[in-house]
C-alpha cells in the first residue's frame, strides 16, 4: 500500500465565517502570512504526496489563481530585487501537482469525496478537511499514511475531545492495538449523548481506500441531509480493516471563528520578529487589568 494522491475537500459554503467569507473562500483567509489552504497543502507535501486535488466551487476561483504563476507581479518583484517575495510567491505555484473538480451542488462531505473517484482511480488516498489545520512536529496525514501503510488498513485521524464536544464530530468505537493505533469497529455522525460510541472524534485527516466510492454511491443523506463520509466509512469499516490513530500535534477547526483565531494566536508565536514576547507581555498585562477590576 502506498498513498501518493490526496484530496481536499474545501467547497464549503463558509457560512460560519461570515462577512468575512462573503466574496473570499475560507480557505483563502491568512493564518499570519499565508492562506488556511497553504498549511493543508504543505502538510500533504511533507508527508510525501505528489498529486493533489482540491474540491472546489464555483465561488472559490481564488485557490486555483492562488496555485498559478503570477507573471506581473514576479516581473515586479525581479525588477525591484524582492527575491525572498519572489521565492514565495513562486513556491505556492511549484509546491505539488493541484488538481481541481467542482462539486456543483453542496450535498456533504461524502458526496465531495465521490468527486475524486476519477482522479484516484484504484489507489489508497488522503484526505485532508480544507478548514482543519494541524501544527504538529510530524505531518498529521504522514502519521497516518504511516501507520495505514504498517497495518495495510484505511486510517482516520483522532483525538479525544471533551464530553461536550463529541456531537459536533464523528465519534469512534475502537479496541487498542498498539502505541497510538486503534482498530475501528463502527462509528456515528455528530452523535446526541445517549448514542455516541466515545469521546474519541474524528479530526479531519482520513487514509481511505478506492473501495468507499462504490459504499460512497450507494449512501442516502445522513445527517443534515447530506451525504456523510462517516456513513461511508462505517461500512467500509465493516468490510475491510480499519484503524484511527491518535495523532500527535494540535488541530485547529479554522472554518469557525474561535477555531480561526486560535489557530491565528498559535501561528502567530511561530512567527518570530518579537511577536512572541509582544503577546506574551501582552496577555500578562490584560491578565493584571482583569485581576485588578
Ligand atoms: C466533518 C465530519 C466529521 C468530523 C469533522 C472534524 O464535520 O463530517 O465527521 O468529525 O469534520 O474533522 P464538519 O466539521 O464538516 O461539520
């Protein structure tokens, strides 16, 4: 089993985010200097994929310019010896292999992955949700493909998440099999209390096999009205095996405000040039003016 292709499901309609994503993708807004999408591409990149299909719409032309050569400004940007601008704007276009299909109607996740049947053809591939970035020593997806490709298994990336928060995620029924690897047995969408199976919840990274597009054609909208990957999964679970594993590094849901400016803080410490010590003088100071109401 080896996983060279990846898919990034990115044509959401960004209703979480608005104004904001009125006339920008989600996906197009910056983390400090570069957009949500960049960090999903460069996690593919890193962990060894060579081909890359974005599921887009018709509001989001904005990736695919993003992936493009910009003739004009490059030319500026030689003419004036900006070439450490010239090296990023150039590297966002050479980075990978993109390819892009649109999903004409918005019907779900599961639906969007169905989407990319032509572009895997008979391989194993990765997903990675377009508004679910991770800051991880390790790339998150390489983790899994490692693992999927130890286990010859399909493979979904977890954490635990609090009693609270499992209903806004996949929630997994799994048995240990060793370190940070799990066997999956089932799993529901977005589960009231009563029905969850843990507190284990599915975070946006996914190793699959071709097998789902033929479970894929064959499941009704699910939860929300919308064709549910997870009700893929759990059937492609039941035929073939299955692990999630707990990843290491931290994930941000950048497709909804709070999500968004975390992700922006935890960036932003990266990001050097004293931001760091700024924020953290920062916060101290805010801390005192709140002790001291
Ligand atoms: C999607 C999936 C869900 C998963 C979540 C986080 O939900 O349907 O199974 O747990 O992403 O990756 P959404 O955030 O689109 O509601």
């Amino acid at each position: 089993m080896k996983v060279r292709k990846a898919v990034i499901p990115a044509a959401g309609l960004g209703t979480r985010m608005l104004p904001a994503t009125k006339t920008v993708p989600k996906e197009m807004l910056p983390l400090v200097d570069k957009p949500v999408i960049q960090y999903i591409i460069e996690e593919a990149v890193a962990s060894g994929i060579e081909d890359i299909l974005i599921v887009t719409n018709r509001a989001k032309s904005a990736m695919d310019d993003y992936f493009d050569y910009t003739p004009e400004l490059e030319d500026r940007l030689i003419r004036s010896e900006k070439f450490a601008e010239l090296e990023s704007v150039r590297r966002t276009a050479d980075m990978a292999n993109i390819f892009y299909v649109r999903q004409k109607e918005t019907l779900g996740l599961g639906h969007a992955v169905n989407r990319a049947r032509r572009f895997v053809g008979d391989e194993p591939f990765a997903v990675l949700l377009g508004d679910d970035v991770m800051m991880s020593q390790k790339p998150v997806i390489g983790q899994l493909i490692e693992a999927a490709e130890k286990h010859g298994a399909s493979a979904v990336g977890t954490q635990l998440v609090s009693p609270d928060a499992i209903s806004r995620y996949s929630s997994l029924k799994v048995t240990p099999i060793e370190g940070r690897v799990m066997r999956v047995h089932d799993m529901n969408e977005k589960p009231r209390p009563a029905e969850k199976f843990s507190d284990y919840a599915i975070l946006g990274r996914y190793v699959l096999t071709s097998e789902i597009f033929g479970i894929l054609d064959n499941t009704p909208p699910g939860h929300g009205g919308e064709v549910q990957l997870t009700d893929g999964m759990r059937k492609l679970c039941a035929v073939s095996p299955m692990i999630a594993v707990d990843f290491e590094g931290r994930r941000y849901d950048t497709g909804n405000l709070k999500g968004f400016l975390e992700a922006t803080i935890d960036f932003a410490l990266e990001y050097g040039d004293g931001v760091g010590e700024w924020l953290t003088d920062f916060i101290a100071e805010k801390a005192r003016l709140l002790a001291g109401k």
